[in-house]
C-alpha cells in the first residue's frame, strides 16, 4: 500500500518531510524514551538532512542508522556513512547515536553476526525509514541483479545480508525486506521526472523480483509514503 505526496519543489518537499519525521521522532522518544531512524545515502536526501538536523528534538535519544552502505572507508566519496556525518549529524543532530552497519576492514560470517544482535538490540524496529529507489527499481542495497536478491526478500532472513551487485560497484550491506518491512513508518523520497518514470513503471507491476522497491508499494503489510518532487 502506498500514499503519494507530490510537490512543486523540493524545497518545499524538504520542509514538509522534515517536519513529518520530526513528529514521529519526538512521539517515539515521548512513547518510549527512544527512537530510531533509518536513512539512505545519494544527492536526494541532503536538503532534507540540513533541515532535520537543524530541527529541535532530543537527539540524545534517537538513533541513527542507514538502510545500506557500501563496504567502502569512511574517506571515500561513495561512503553514505560519511554523508551521513557530513550533512545530517551537524548541529542538533551531532547529539544522536550513529550505528554503524559498516565496521571493520572485512564483511566477514564473524562481523556480520556480530552486527546482526547489535542491530536487534538498538535499532529494531525503525520508528522511522527513509527509503531511495535506484533506475533498476533497487532500494537499499536489495538490487535484482545480485545472487543474495532472494536470501534479500526470505521470511527468515537476518537483519542484515552482505550483497554483491552486478551492475553498481563495491560489496554492499544491507537490511534485508523482512526487517526493513517492520518499520513503522516507511518513507520514499524521490525527485525527478526520470525517478517518478520508474515509480510508474514500479506501480504497474508486482513483481518485486525485477524491482524490490515493489515490495513497498504493493505489499499488503506495508504502508508507504511517497515524497516526490519535479
């Protein structure tokens, strides 16, 4: 199931989902002395992290995580952890809790296990997840082309896989569906007419398969808001 919400800049979708977030955030921290978020890296969310970062909130008391990254150091231009730190873990939001899903030198059975209970044990569920969509239809690092995409959607998955993309470089880590579906608020932030082309396409179709962003629009047992800007 899917709400979309579209607006005429993205100034003004920045403003309106920063504000939403907010809300669910300071509810979650008032309802349970904590909340956690959920994030995805790349150009389109910068605004929106200026903005959040900025906003009021007790930050001491919210979590910060991604829904994917790539295996890469914290120097590379391709790190979304350094994104992260870099535009929205400024101002207010320096006070937030950061979890890494991307630790160490190696992806190895040990550190994945390892990352699989803290990820159980801090951020699970999401009160809040922030989902991007890639040309394929990818979201998160659940991309079609890849060998781990079934192991990516199984109902007994762990929290997190590691996968192997054939189409964009370096090994990924990613939330897998059945954890990233147990979020209480799901998000899709998009801009542009090519990624609005792609949502289209998305939405004629349920075959997650060929695009896993299906699976959080068609599904049932999910509830998505579509932000999308021209």
């Amino acid at each position: 199931m899917y709400q979309l919400n579209e607006f005429t800049s993205r100034t003004e979708l920045d403003e309106q989902l920063a504000s939403h977030i907010g809300s669910i955030l300071s509810n979650a921290v008032e309802a349970n002395g904590r909340a956690s978020i959920a994030v995805s890296g790349g150009s389109t969310p910068k605004g929106l992290f200026e903005k959040l970062a900025n906003m009021d909130l007790a930050w001491d008391k919210i979590t910060v995580t991604l829904a994917d990254e790539r295996w890469v150091t914290f120097e590379s231009s391709d790190s979304n952890t350094r994104l992260v730190h870099e535009n929205l873990l400024q101002a207010n939001a320096k006070a937030a809790t950061f979890f890494h899903i991307k630790q160490g030198e190696e992806l190895t059975a040990d550190v994945l296990a390892s990352l699989n209970v803290q990820a159980r044990a801090q951020v699970l569920p999401f009160d809040v997840l922030i989902l991007g969509m890639g040309e394929d239809g990818h979201t998160a690092s659940l991309f079609p082309c890849s060998d781990e995409i079934k192991q990516g959607f199984a109902a007994d998955a762990e929290p997190l896989l590691s996968v192997q993309p054939t189409t964009a470089p370096h090994q990924r880590i990613s939330f897998s569906f059945a954890h990233l579906a147990t979020a209480k608020n799901t998000i899709l932030h998009i801009c542009g007419e090519s990624k609005k082309a792609v949502l289209d396409k998305a939405l004629a179709s349920e075959d997650h398969f060929e695009m896993p962003i299906r699976a959080f629009l068609n599904g049932e047992a999910t509830n998505t808001d579509i932000f999308w800007a021209e």
